[in-house]
C-alpha cells in the first residue's frame, strides 16, 4: 500500500437520518460544524436525507410516486421539439 494518500483525520461521527431522526455512528473524514451527543460524548454530524433505516429498498414499504404528473409534465417540457 502507498504511503502518504491516506487521510489521517479518521475519527467517530455521528450519521443522522433527517427523515426518521435515527443517528449511528462510524469512523469518518467528513467535516462539519454541526456537533450532536450521543451518550455524553460530543460528535460531529453529517446530516442525511435518506440512510438504512428509511429508504423502501431496506426497509421494505414503498412510497406511491405520482407517476401520471411526472408524465404529463416531460411531455409538456418536451412537446416544442416534436415535428
């Protein structure tokens, strides 16, 4: 393995799932200015849309998609380049 391309600010961060408020911790590089306790200890926090705990894919329920509007409007955006 080379030396020297690592990062050496490997160091806990708190995760947090800004959908369903769940928080889990991991070793990180990522910064923030934002700090979050989690049993007493302060960590930095990279808040999240979307983690494990609320996409439908792990979790296994699924959001209904107004597919019909979505249509209706590509159609719209693009009905100008028709011949």
């Amino acid at each position: 393995m080379k030396k020297g391309i690592h990062p050496d600010n490997y160091r806990m961060v708190a995760f947090k799932d800004m959908s369903n408020e769940d928080v889990f911790l991991t070793r990180s590089t990522a910064n923030s200015k934002e700090t979050l306790e989690v049993d007493g200890v302060e960590y930095p926090v990279i808040k999240l849309e979307i983690s494990r705990t609320s996409h439908p894919y792990y979790t296994g329920k699924t959001k209904m998609i107004d597919t019909a509007g979505r249509i209706d409007k590509f159609k719209s955006k693009y009905a100008k380049f028709q011949k």
